[in-house]
C-alpha cells in the first residue's frame, strides 16, 4: 500500500505556481488576486479559509479576506460580490460555504461572476465542464485530478465507484473521471443514499471516491485487493483527549481498508491541500487571461 500524500503534491503544484508568479511579476504583468469572503464564525470554514489565505502567501498571490457576521442579509452580502465581480484588480472570488440558513447558496453563486468563479460552482462552469470546455473546475474534483496525475495513477478503462452525489464533488468528480482525459476515461458508477446493495458496487471497483461525509463509513469489507481510494470525507469527530477538542475523519476507516488498498489518501493531509493547491491553480488561470 502507498500513500497518495496530498501534502506532497500540492506543495509541487505551489512551488511550480511560485515560480510563475514570480515571473509575472518580474515582467511587470498583474499579480493573481484571490477575495475570500467570510460569513459568520463556523470553525471549520475558519480554518479552511485561514489555510486558503496562507497558500496564497506561500505563492505570492495577493489575497483580500472579508468578514462578515452570521447576521448579514443576503442583499448585502451579493452586493459586496458585485463589487468584487467590477473590481478589475480581484481575479478570483471565493465564498466559503457552508452559507447561514437565511443566505441561498445558489443565489450567492449565481451571482459571482463566471470569470472570477474559482470554486467552479457557477452553473456556467458546471456546464462547460459538462460540455468538455475549458473551464474553472470545482476545486475538489479538480485536486483529485491533479493528485492522480502527479502518482501517475493509471485509469483508463478502470471501474470507477463515486460515493456522493453533490454538486461540489460526486457529480463533477463522476464527469471528470469519465471524460476523455488523463487521468480519466473510466467507467463511472455513481452511488448515493439511496443506492441499494452499495457494498456490490464498491467491491467492483479498481478506483474509490468517497464522498459522504460519514466518518469510516467505508470498511475492509467493501473493497477488493488492490483498489484506489481516494477519501474526500472531513468530519470532526469529539475527542476529549485533544485540545481542540476533536479530531477529523475521513469517510474510509483507513486502519482496517488501508492494507487491502494499492494507494490511499490519508485524513487528514490527502484531499484537503490538494483542494487549496486546485483553487491556487484557478485563480492564477483567471489572472493570466487578464494579463
Ligand atoms: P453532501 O452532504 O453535499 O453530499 C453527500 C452525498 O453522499 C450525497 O449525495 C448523498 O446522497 C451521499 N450519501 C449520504 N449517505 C450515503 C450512504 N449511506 N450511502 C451512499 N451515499 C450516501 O457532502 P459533500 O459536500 O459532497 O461532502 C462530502 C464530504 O466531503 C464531507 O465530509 C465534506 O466535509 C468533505 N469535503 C471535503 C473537501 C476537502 O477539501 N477535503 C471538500 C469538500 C467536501
């Protein structure tokens, strides 16, 4: 069994990004500009945003984070992402969700414009991913991506099993490992809660995408020698013997499955960075069509 250590890749991903943006920069061209946009104090999307922050400083972005309370209307909140959307200087725009009930989530990323939508979430840019055009891939999809190519993964003609069916990651993950691309060109099953007899599909499967959000949801049993698993699944699980409190789980219970496996994403250090490394990678192709 080896590890599909997403630390590893993404910090290759960030040190080629690193370079580029230094020779933007040495060239006089624009520097790419990441706005986050914050609502309320949900722990985990403080960390996901402070990590977000951070790559962009490891690259050399410029970033902007803008903080809103829980309270915001929703009106304020689309009024603050058009100004975003006519600021020539903002290349990329993220809103971290999840969102407060009172906000729509689909309003909000309708409303950000196609061009800045680095989290590939735009029906826009879900369509063209669709359509095989180039496009801002949602960056959890895209990550896996990027982490199949840098193991050189081979998965033409492979059985492909996606747990999840979300707009954010099964569904796109479904597309982009049946397109016409490497990786890609599987065969696909897509599962979900209400597919019956999972446990058949999954032990089909050469390649695993877990996706649920169940923590350890996926056992030894369910899968056959050999596969690939890549686990997206985050959840914070209590613990009282750490200080925070708590520690994360990934969909796939990694002590017992990890053995039978050819590789495997550890959680945390396997999706996580490569998601950041994909979003990196977004807003600096949104900026370069400006330069
Ligand atoms: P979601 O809740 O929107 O979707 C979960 C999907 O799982 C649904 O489509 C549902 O049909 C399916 N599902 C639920 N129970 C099932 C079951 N028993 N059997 C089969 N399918 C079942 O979640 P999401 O936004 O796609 O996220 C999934 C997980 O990935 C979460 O843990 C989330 O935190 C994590 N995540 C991680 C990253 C990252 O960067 N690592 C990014 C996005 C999401």
């Amino acid at each position: 069994m080896k590890i599909l250590d997403g630390k590893i890749a993404s910090q290759a991903i960030k040190d080629e990004l690193r370079i580029d943006v230094a020779q933007l920069s040495a060239e006089g061209k624009k520097i790419p500009h990441l706005a986050a946009v914050l609502v309320g104090n949900n722990g985990a999307s403080e960390t996901y945003v402070a990590a977000k922050v951070k790559a962009c400083e490891e690259v050399g972005f410029i970033s902007t984070l803008i903080r809103f309370e829980e309270s915001i209307s929703e009106a304020k909140l689309l009024t603050k992402i058009n100004e975003l959307n006519n600021d020539p200087d903002v290349d990329g725009i993220l809103v971290q969700l999840p969102l407060p009930k009172h906000i729509s989530d689909e309003e909000v990323i309708n409303t950000i414009d196609p061009d800045k939508d680095v989290d590939g979430f735009h029906p826009v840019n879900i369509g063209r991913l669709m359509q095989g055009l180039s496009t801002y891939i949602p960056a959890t999809p895209y990550g896996i991506m990027l982490l199949l190519e840098h193991y050189k993964i081979e998965t033409a003609g492979k059985h492909a099993v996606v747990i999840g069916r979300s707009n954010i990651v099964g569904r796109p993950m479904s597309v982009l490992l049946s397109s016409n691309t490497n990786p890609g060109n599987c065969t696909v099953t897509i599962c979900h809660s209400k597919t019956k007899n999972l446990n058949d599909y999954c032990l089909q499967a050469d390649i695993i995408i877990a996706a649920l959000g169940k923590p350890e949801f996926v056992k030894a049993d369910m899968v056959k020698e050999g596969t690939v698993i890549v686990d997206v699944g985050i959840t914070r699980v209590p613990d009282n013997t750490r200080k925070s409190g708590f520690k994360l789980k990934g969909d796939v219970a990694f002590e017992e499955v990890a053995p039978k496996c050819s590789w495997i994403t550890p959680v945390p250090g396997g999706v996580g960075p490569m998601t950041i490394a994909a979003l990196m990678k977004n807003t600096y192709n949104s900026c370069i069509t400006k330069n």
